[in-house]
C-alpha cells in the first residue's frame, strides 16, 4: 500500500489535491494504447474457458494475438487485427481502427454477449446495450500485478451488469455474471488481462469461467 502512495497516488493527484481516477469509459476507450506500439508488433495472450456442464458449451484453450501494421509512409495509421488459434483451429477479427482502447477487449466481449444470448435465448442487443452501460458504471481502483517478471502499477475494472437487472430472472444463474479488467500504460496493449466468472447459485463454484492474460510481445528488429 505505501508503494502504491508514492507511486500511482502520487502521480495522479489533481491541482486540488483530489485523486484522479479514471473511469470505465476512460479506460476501454479513451486511451490510445496503441498510438505508441510500433508497427509490426505482435501482442500474445493467453485465453482459457472453462465450462462445467456440457449444456454449457466446450471448455478450450486458445492464443490469441493482436498484430499491428501500418503503411510504410505513415506510421501513424495504424491498424490492428486479431488472430485466433484453437488447436487446429485458425480464425481472425479485424482489422480495427487503433484510436480508442485494445481490440482484444471488444472482441471477447462481444464473444460474450453472444454466448449468453446463445444459452439464454435472449437479446444479443439487450445484453450488449447492459454490459456497455456498466462499463460507465464499474468500479475502478488502483491496482498492481506482475508482469514479465516485474511489479506494474494499473488499474482494475469490476462490473456486474445484470445484478440489479429488471430482467435478471431471464437470464438464469447468468444474471451474476461478474467480470473484472486489468489495464496499464506500463504494459504492451495497455490490456493486461480479463476474467469473467459466473458463479453457481450457492456462490460455492462457477458454471463459466474465461481468462485472457497478456503473456508477452515481440518488436520487429530495427532497420540497419
């Protein structure tokens, strides 16, 4: 804790003396992560999802990397796009606009909101408009976790949309979804990890549980 005082306190106090923390539409989309990254980088993850009955869909393992490119002339148009390996199995997502968060972030959400539209036949839209909203609404909180072997300082993101939903009792044991986001300037993406848990009704184990975790990225040797 006194670590975390003199180091993100520190720095991120206002001429007023408040603590200035950003929210969760500060940290999913208006940080430009990418604007630094150097083209040609590629940014790996690590992605697990976990399901406990086979109602519930497979449980897999999945690499998941996120490729920067931009023209030669102009490396400030930057693009992203994603590329997924399960197995044999080869798919990608993209390419996206750079300007406003990570890529990865989108794609697994929206990854979600699928899923709990599939498993409870409900609205794609609905589900997509109450995880949006609690984005704005989360909890954010400084943070520190290790990377690469090193401590970094960041920011961490906890949400439950459907908690206080009028509609909860249609999405099932789905309705306690939680997720929680690890965000940092310090780390290559700006994206450090993601875990969303669904726990069973006794709150004793989950139904679902998935994770990405950044695991490292490789930089494009420079020019002689």
């Amino acid at each position: 804790m006194k670590r975390l005082a003199t180091g993100l306190a520190a720095l991120l106090l206002t001429a007023t003396g408040a603590f200035a923390a950003p929210n969760g539409t500060d940290l999913f989309f208006g940080k430009n992560y990418l604007d630094t990254v150097q083209p040609g980088t590629r940014i790996a993850y690590d992605y697990k999802h976990m399901a406990s009955e086979e109602k519930l869909g497979e449980s897999f393992d999945e690499k998941m990397e996120l490729n920067v490119t931009a023209p030669p002339e102009d490396a400030s148009k930057r693009i992203a796009a994603v590329d997924i390996t399960r197995g044999d199995r080869h798919t990608e997502a993209g390419p996206f606009p750079t300007m406003n968060g990570n890529p990865i972030s989108l794609v697994l959400l929206e990854r979600d909101v699928k899923e709990m539209a599939q498993l409870t036949k409900g609205s794609p839209f609905y589900i997509r408009n109450r995880v949006r909203d609690s984005i704005a609404s989360g909890t954010v909180e400084a943070t520190t976790f290790d990377y690469a072997g090193k401590p970094m300082e960041g920011w961490k993101l906890t949400m439950a949309p459907f908690a206080n939903d009028p509609n909860k009792e249609k999405l099932l044991e789905l309705a306690g979804r939680r997720y929680e986001f690890l965000f940092s300037d310090a780390v290559p993406g700006g994206l450090y990890a993601i875990r969303v848990v669904t726990p069973k009704a006794d709150g004793k184990s989950n139904i679902i549980e998935t994770k990405l975790t950044l695991t490292g990225a490789s930089v494009p040797a420079a020019a002689p």
